[in-house]
C-alpha cells in the first residue's frame, strides 16, 4: 500500500475528506524532507517507512510545470547524494 506525503496539511485534509467524507482525519505525521530523502538513497538503508512513499504535489505547482513550456517529466525525480 502507497502511502501519500503531502507538502501542505490543506491538501491532504481535502483529499482525506473527499475519500472519507464521514471519518475523522487520523493523526497527521510530519518529517523533516530533507531526512526523508537522505533514508531514501543511503545504501542499504534498513528504513523501511520509505519505502511506500509517494509524493502528492502542490495542485498549483503542477499546473506551472505544465505551464513553464519545458519538457518537465512530472512524477518523476532523481535523487543523488
């Protein structure tokens, strides 16, 4: 199972009450990013609640990138040391 990381608590309140209209938000979890990243490539990382995660963008953010007139491959990154 996917589990979605959310760059502001608005969004993801409103994805939580569109896909669960009748219960109540769970707790909310906050990570450092930058740590999240780090637990991401370090070699043989043993930190297993990275391994599921999937980024939701800023709705806005998308609509720039689509905007910006580059060829921006959205859903992807690369990620280095």
């Amino acid at each position: 199972a996917a589990n979605p990381v959310y760059f502001r608590q608005s969004d993801l309140k409103r994805e939580w009450n569109k896909q669960y209209p009748d219960e109540e938000l769970p707790t909310i979890k906050v990570r450092e990013l930058n740590e999240t990243f780090r637990a991401m490539i370090r070699p043989g990382g043993r930190d297993d609640s990275v391994k599921n995660l999937v980024f939701v963008p800023i709705p806005e953010s998308v609509e720039r990138a689509r905007g910006a007139g580059r060829s921006y491959k959205l859903g992807q990154m690369i990620l280095t040391k």
